[in-house]
C-alpha cells in the first residue's frame, strides 16, 4: 500500500510556532540573521515562550504582507498550512490578538530596526541594468508620512500636520528613505515626527551613502550643508535646486554645462562676488562658505509645455567623464524611488490605510516590517531579473507581492 505524502510527513519536534517561516522569504532573514540582531538588541528571551522573538520577527513581517487582515488571522495564514503536515497538535490554538500584542510589545521597534540595517543592502550586480552611471550606482533620497492609528500617544510622539480644526484627520509618521534606484530596494530609513523637518530626517541618512554612488536629490531637500554633510562622504551628488537658491557662474563647459558656486545661506551680495572672483584667480576659498560645483540646466519639453528650467547640481565636475545630457537623463532616475516609496503605501498597506498599531513603538515596529517585507519582494525580483537581462524597475511588484503571499499560505514553511 501507498501510503500519501501528507500521512507520511514527519513531524517537527518542539513548539509549533519555533518552525514558522515565510517561505520564499524565510532565506533573506534566515534564522541565524534573527538571533543575531536579538543578540545585539538585548531581547533574547529568558525563558521559553509560545510566540518567542524570532517568531515575532517573522510575524511583523508578515503583518507587513498581509496588511488588511487582522492580528490573529495574520498567524493563522503563517501557520495553516502546517495542520495538513500533521503538525498542528489537536491543543494548540491561535494565539489571541491580546496575546499577540503582548509578544508584539516585547520584542519592541529595536530588533527590526536592527535586522533592517543588517540585512538591506543595494542589490545591483554590475550586470543590471539602470543600475549605474560611470561606475556609480544610482541612489535617491526622498521622504514621505503615513497615517497612525489617532491615539494621544502617537499624537503625543508623531504629531499631526496643522493644527485646530485644520489639523489632519491622523497622527503622521515621517520616514526618510535611501533608495538604489534600478532595483527599487530600500536601503536605509529614518522614521520621525511629521513635526521634524524631512532635511533633519534625512540628514541621518548620511552614514548609508558613501564611495562609488551618484545620490539623486529633489529641490525640496537642498540645503548648503546637507550638500556638504552627503559629499563629504565620499558619495557623489547630482540634487535639483530651485530657482531661489543663488549660484555663482564661473565658466561654460564644452558638453553646456557650467562651473559655479554655491554659498552658505546669509552671504550678501558683495561676498559672494568676491568669492567668486578669488575662485576665476586662483585663490583658495573657506569650504564653510561656498562649495565648488557644476550646474547642468535644461527643460523636458513633452512633460512641461511652459518650459520650466530644471538645475542640478553636482559633484561630478569633469563632463568628459559624465556628460551633461546623461546626467539629466540619470536625474530622471529619482522618481524610481517615489515609485518605490509608492509600492509600500499602495500595494503593500493598502490606499489609503492607517498604521493601526496603537502605541509609537509599535508604530514604529510595524513601519520597521513594511520595509523589511518591501525590501525581500524586491530582492527577489531582482534575482528573477538579472538572469533574464530585464530591467529590474519594470518588473511588477504587485505581482511579486501575489506570488510571495501564495507562498506563505500555500507551502510548507517549516525551517529545521
């Protein structure tokens, strides 16, 4: 007699939930990566638990895929599958969504946050395609907010835009992001108050960029000294400027564009002129009052009819080396991360839904495994991209998405 394979399976030893996973994803923040960061967080358990924290690790990661569903049914789609491999014991019941909660408040933001900065680093090999500008990976900085749940503590934490009867209907979270631009991977993140300004926020992203990157920036984010805290890392900078912000023209470029300087904000006039010209004789000029750059200027014709000139400034000063119409083709690039951005609040959370979590550092934790859930989606597009010489920004992440949480319901995740 042929005996099925769901009658012969084996059965894990130990807790039920010690071998929950999420499947395709259970390799990119396998069990090792998650001891690691609990280690270094200090929340490794004294004593053993039903939902210990490597379960819950997994588990707000999971939240982060399945949004729309509530706490408890979260956990039933982790661990369903496992009742037809015979290792759901007849006495262990889902935990309850108090109980959830409970383990959710233990373990804390700090151990995501941790396994983010571990484990979210830029995907691109230097065969992927949109992924490089002479030899610099294209990245991008931006910001955006989502709505929390409207409790006094994450009013008191996250503040609400306006204020009175004009104030927003939810507490908004602020979070700045560090983007590789081909493969929409999220690569650092800064969560704050919407009352915190987004330079403040991204100022902290300083220490993700470094050597052998072009770092993309819009106007709403140029500052004098973010420019100079971003370049003095080694990174390269191509960052739009509005038309308020003053340059000193020094000399044309062969390919149009030009050199110039920026100033530190509060120069009158009559320095900056005169910075200028000690720059046109050769003299030195103090580093903490003006910088050295190139302005590339143009205007996109079919998606601006009334011509609006676009600057970008960059650290890039050699146009034999990037010239200026690959340069503003590369800026271009940076909406890529507005579209990443994009995927995490509508295909991931939902249009138009609320963080429901009802504490800040829930919040926070819950934003923590959004990121961690969009980054694993990402990864694996790209893996599925670059085999197949496609350009990984075209690959579809709502599909992707699908397919990963086919996965999670659909197969066995138990890990050894």
């Amino acid at each position: 007699m042929i005996s099925s394979g769901l009658e012969s399976a084996p059965r894990p030893q130990g807790r039920l939930t010690d071998h929950i996973g999420l499947g395709v994803l259970a390799a990119r923040y396998d069990r090792d990566l998650l001891e690691e960061v609990l280690n270094r967080t200090g929340r490794r358990e004294k004593r053993s638990r039903r939902l210990s924290a490597h379960v819950m690790i997994r588990y707000v990661i999971a939240m982060g895929l399945f949004f729309s569903e509530s706490y408890d049914e979260v956990m039933r789609l982790l661990v369903g599958n496992l009742r037809k491999l015979g290792s759901w014991t007849d006495d262990w019941q889902v935990p309850t969504a108090s109980a959830i909660t409970q383990a959710r408040q233990r373990l804390g933001p700090e151990p995501m946050a941790a396994l983010f900065d571990r484990a979210a680093v830029p995907l691109a090999t230097s065969g992927t395609k949109s992924a490089w500008l002479a030899r610099r990976r294209l990245m991008a900085i931006d910001a955006t907010s989502f709505d929390v749940a409207d409790t006094a503590d994450n009013v008191e934490r996250f503040g609400k835009m306006g204020s009175g009867p004009k104030a927003s209907a939810y507490p908004k979270l602020h979070v700045a992001a560090l983007a590789e631009c081909a493969s929409h991977a999220i690569v650092g993140a800064v969560l704050g108050s919407c009352r915190t300004g987004e330079r403040t926020l991204v100022a902290d992203l300083v220490d993700r960029v470094g050597p052998g990157m072009l770092v993309l920036a819009d106007a709403g984010l140029f500052s004098f000294e973010l420019f100079n805290a971003f370049a003095a890392t080694g990174a390269d900078l191509a960052w739009r400027i509005g038309a308020s912000i003053s340059v000193g023209h020094l000399r044309w470029l062969p390919d149009g564009s030009y050199l110039a300087l920026i100033y530190r904000p509060g120069l009158d006039a009559d320095r900056r002129a005169r910075l200028v010209a000690d720059v046109k004789t050769g003299r030195n000029i103090p580093t903490d009052l003006a910088r050295l750059v190139r302005v590339v200027e143009y205007t996109v014709p079919d998606r601006n009819p009334d011509g609006e000139l676009i600057a970008v400034v960059t650290t890039v000063l050699d146009p034999d080396e990037v010239p200026a119409l690959d340069l503003a083709e590369a800026y271009h690039q940076r909406w890529e991360e507005e579209s990443a951005l994009d995927e995490i609040k509508t295909d991931l959370r939902g249009r138009g839904e609320v963080l429901r979590s009802k504490t800040p550092d829930l919040v926070e934790q819950q934003m923590w495994g959004l990121l961690l859930a969009h980054y694993a989606i990402r990864a694996l597009l790209l893996d599925a991209a670059d085999p197949a010489g496609y350009d990984p920004d075209r690959m579809s992440f709502i599909k992707g998405l699908r397919v990963v949480r086919r996965q999670v319901t659909d197969q066995a995740a138990i890990t050894p």
